[in-house]
C-alpha cells in the first residue's frame, strides 16, 4: 500500500481539533488519548508535532491571539483609538474562546502572536508619548480587564427565578432575575463603560508631553 499523498496529521489540523474540543468541553477535556481518538490516529504521532502538551496549548493560544486586530497601532491615529480598538478585538477573540482564557492568563511567555500582539501595543503607546513604565502599566491593566471581561458573565450570575430574590432580603435586585435574558446586552455594555472610563480616566493624567486626543 503505497503512501497516503498528505500527511494524516499537521500542526494546524492538531490544533484546530485541540481548539475545538476546548471550546465544547474545556480544558480539562483536553488529553493526548482524547486528541488523538478525535483525529482518529495514534497517541504518539501526536509527539512527532508537539513534544508536550503545554507546547500544543501554546500554539492553540497563539492561535487564538493571532486573531487580535491591533493595526490601528502604528497608523498615526490617537493612542486612544489605537487602545480602543485593540481592547475590543483582543475582548471578541478571547469570548469566542473563553475556555483558553485561564491559560492565556499566564501572559505571552514564547508565543510569537502574543509577543507581536504585546509589543505593537507596548510600542504604540511608548510611539504616543507615554513614557514605557507606565506603557507597561496600562497594556497591564487592559489585558486584566479584557481577560476578566471574557471568561465571566455578570448577566448569567443571576438566575431566572423571581421569587430568588425577595425583596426583604434584596431590595435593590428587584429585576435582577431579567439580567440572564439579557446577557449579551449586559456583558457588552458593561464592558464597554468599563473600557471607556479607563481609557478616559488614562487621558485626564497623561503626560504633558503625550499629543493630545483628536476627540
């Protein structure tokens, strides 16, 4: 029997299926014998791609963060245009796969989109005028707010049942129990009052010599 044309297996079909099956059952479901029943082969071919498993969550993170848009970077625009944007893009490609966010928590470490990813928004803001500690500090604070915002739901911390939260306990929570219904509205807003009120209370103590905003 001659040699199948393409190769059973590759980097990006391993981790495609790695990243699906995160999403569908979180990382706890992710193992070596689960991963290769789903690409039906052989455990140890998975080695001959990624030595260990925490190098296969790399590549399936980095292939997450290689979806943040942070063009708007480097384009001359306003440092609050370029945050902005970064923080919404790096925001919808974290909630499209929040399961991975616990271990992209754990920073860029070699992970070559989230070092580009780290380094045009550190860049960014050093190239507006901030000076690069508190470059730091604000790339920091975003990436706790955006990671935050992606793995919970304030809206589906509540549930559905009226009579949860009585008014003799709970006076304020009244229509608490409508939040749930209204989850996607909720979750999105509050990140976005969140994100402007940093991005806002960032250009009340920037630096004098930092350009002003164009609006």
């Amino acid at each position: 029997m001659g040699r199948p044309r393409k190769p059973l297996l590759s980097r990006a079909r391993i981790v495609s299926t790695a990243l699906e099956l995160i999403d569908a059952e979180g990382l706890p479901a992710l193992s070596t014998r689960r991963l290769a029943a789903e690409l039906g082969v052989s455990g140890p071919s998975l080695y001959n791609h990624f030595a260990t498993k925490n190098e296969l969550l790399d590549a399936v993170a980095d292939t997450v963060i290689a979806g943040v848009d942070v063009s708007a970077f480097g384009t001359g625009a306003d440092w609050r245009t370029g945050l902005l944007a970064w923080a919404r893009s790096y925001r919808a490609a974290l909630a499209a796969h929040p399961h991975i966010v616990p271990f992209l928590a754990r920073g860029p470490g070699r992970r070559p989109a989230g070092l580009k990813m780290a380094d045009a928004a550190f860049g960014g803001m050093v190239e507006a005028g901030w000076p690069p500690a508190q470059a730091t500090r604000i790339c920091a604070a975003v990436r706790y707010f955006v990671a935050g915002s992606a793995l919970a739901s304030f809206a589906r911390g509540f549930v559905d049942d009226p009579d949860a939260y009585d008014p003799a306990d709970y006076p304020h929570l009244g229509q608490a129990h409508l939040l749930a219904e209204h989850q996607r509205q909720v979750d999105e807003g509050a990140f976005e009052t969140g994100l402007r009120a940093l991005v806002d209370g960032l250009a009340l103590h920037r630096p004098a010599r930092v350009p002003p905003a164009d609006g």
